[in-house]
C-alpha cells in the first residue's frame, strides 16, 4: 500500500511546473521530504523567493471561496489592488510561525492605506480549528476556509509547499511568490516593489 507520504509527494509533483520537479539532490525537495519518514504529511518549503519581471507575467488568477466567517468572496473584490494570498493550515508549524509577520505586514498596509488586500487560503482544518488559530495569534485579514483544495487549481501549480505566499500584482498576475515561511521584512518589501510598478 503506498503511504500517505508517498502519495502526496506524487500529487504535488504531478502540479509542479516544467523544469521544477527533478530538483531531488535538495534536502527541502518533495521527493526528498516525502522518503524523509517522519509522517508529517506535508511538504514544507524553505523561504525561498521568486520573482516574475511584468513582462514575463502569466494571465490573471481569479478565484472565490466562502470565509471562515461564512460570507462568499472573490478575488475580483481586491480588483486594482495589490493581492497577497497566503495559503496555511492550523496543523503546519512553519504557517503558524509567521502568522504574527503577516498581520505585522497586514497591519502596516492599513495604516499607510496603501491598496493592499490581504486573503487567507486554509488547508486541511475544520473552521473552528482554523478560526481558533486565527484568534490565538491576533490575525485580522480574512481567510477563506478549507474547500478541499478547490480554490488552489486556479493559482497556476503555484503552491508546491506549506506555507506559500503570493503576490499578485495589480492586474493579479503572480509577481513573486515565498515557498515557505516569510518574514514581515521579506513580504513588505516583495510588495513594495510591485506598488512601485504602479506609479
């Protein structure tokens, strides 16, 4: 019988785009994580950064879902503004790490009504356990709950670890992506040079 581990390994390989997926010498790939037996049942990223030039940018991501708090939403409500989509789960360590950076950032945005929306995707997690995590750690952005990884198809094979953070830019094309935790310094300055592209 192939194991949990197993056959998560091969699901997210299966999503991984051209070029990516035989990048097993790294200690932090798939393949890698998946043959590391420790049953965790994710796949972790390290922090690493990509950039996408907006010349090189692919179509828009659209999306919707329906928030923890059970109202419909849809990333056409964040039309013209600056996106950052974060994808967590309450059971993955590295997401509940930087939760307290992402509301920092989150935090900052607001004040200097910069045109930032900030939106939560959650794996895996039942809504009380996810709005139980959201509370214990001061989140305030909203965050749509888990829907079986239905929202994730539309983010163009762009999740391939736990946690990932995206920034759209202003038409919501994909212009950096985190594979991993971030960090309120890395995140705000991702984000700072696509409102730049703006002016």
């Amino acid at each position: 019988m192939i194991s949990r581990r197993a056959a998560l390994a091969a699901v997210l390989l299966a999503a991984l785009p051209t070029g990516l997926a035989a990048c097993s010498s790294d200690t932090n790939s798939i393949s890698a994580q998946a043959n590391k037996g420790d049953d965790k049942n994710y796949v972790s990223g390290d922090g690493t950064v990509s950039t996408v030039a907006p010349a090189d940018r692919g179509k828009p991501v659209s999306f919707s879902g329906t928030l923890l708090n059970g109202q419909k939403w849809s990333s056409s409500q964040a039309d013209g503004k600056v996106l950052v989509v974060n994808v967590w789960g309450a059971w993955c360590p590295p997401c509940q790490k930087e939760l307290p950076e992402l509301q920092k950032a989150w935090e900052g945005w607001q004040k200097a009504d910069e045109p930032v929306q900030m939106i939560g995707i959650d794996q895996r997690d039942s809504v009380t356990n996810a709005q139980a995590t959201l509370t214990a750690k001061g989140i305030t952005y909203p965050s749509l709950a888990d829907d079986g990884g239905a929202v994730l198809l539309n983010l163009q094979n762009s999740v391939t670890a736990y946690p990932t953070t995206l920034v759209l830019d202003t038409q919501h094309r994909i212009a950096a992506r985190v594979s991993g935790p971030t960090t309120y310094l890395t995140l705000t300055g991702l984000v700072s040079d696509v409102l730049k592209e703006k002016a």
